[in-house]
C-alpha cells in the first residue's frame, strides 16, 4: 500500500496578467497552471481543488464563516525520504568519558532553585531540571 505526503495551497484569488490570455477566465487559467507548474517542479502532484469552510472571528465576540479555496498535491512518502539529506552522526560518549559540562557559571550569581514547599510531609527527588531535589506534594487523604 502506498502512503503519500499531502500539501495545501492556497488558490490563486486574482489573475495575473500573461502574454496572449485576453479574457479573465485565460488569464486566471494561465494563473492556476504556473501555481500547479511550480508545485509539480518540486514533486508534488496536482489531486483536487477544494472549498472548506473556516470559521474566523468577526469583531469582539463574533464569529464568521469563510469558505477557503485550496489545491492539494500530493506525492509519495518515499520521495520525502530520498530528497532529506542523511543527518550527520552524532558524537557518542565513551562509558569512562564524563559528558561535557554545562555553560560556565558566574560563582558570584545564584542559581535558580525551586520554590522551597510549605508542607514538611512531602517527600524528595530528583529533579530532571535543577541539580538540587525538588518536593513533591502528598496526594490528600480523601482522593
């Protein structure tokens, strides 16, 4: 089964002036065909046009629906795949290797520290943010 990407664009809302389009429905035409042209240049394939509703607000506290008209191409997953450049490897640390330390420290600024807990029943751990112990609040005896 093949599974695609999907990309949406907005339609064209006025038509641009072309060489030899005399009326504005040959000059919207030749409009929407460079937006496709330019979308299939990249890999993507023209699928449908679409009208889809969006509600907006309108004012303070009102509300509007507009309808949107969108063209959506698609193009297949594996394409994604081949055109992302493979990421560069990543140094791994060594088990005897210490990770690097953070950004130097100015000794004479504190470091930021978690609000100390009003309630001496909550018990401590580790905090995956700051090097000290964090309290975590006991679950009320009713729940």
């Amino acid at each position: 089964m093949s599974s695609y990407e999907y990309m949406t664009i907005p339609a064209p809302m006025r038509s641009e002036k072309t060489k030899g389009a005399k009326t504005p429905s040959d000059r919207y035409a030749a409009t929407l065909t460079e937006a496709i042209n330019k979308m299939a240049a990249d890999g993507w394939e023209y699928l449908r046009a679409e009208t889809l509703p969006s509600e907006e607000r309108s004012g303070l506290t009102g509300r509007t629906t507009l309808f949107h008209n969108l063209l959506i191409f698609r193009r297949p997953a594996a394409t994604v795949a081949q055109r992302k450049e493979p990421a560069a490897p990543r140094p791994v640390a060594r088990p005897e290797e210490k990770p690097a330390a953070p950004a130097a420290h100015d000794a004479g600024t504190p470091l930021p520290t978690a609000a100390p807990s009003n309630n001496p029943q909550a018990e401590d751990t580790a905090s995956p943010v700051f090097s000290e112990k964090m309290r975590v609040a006991e679950k009320s005896k009713a729940e």
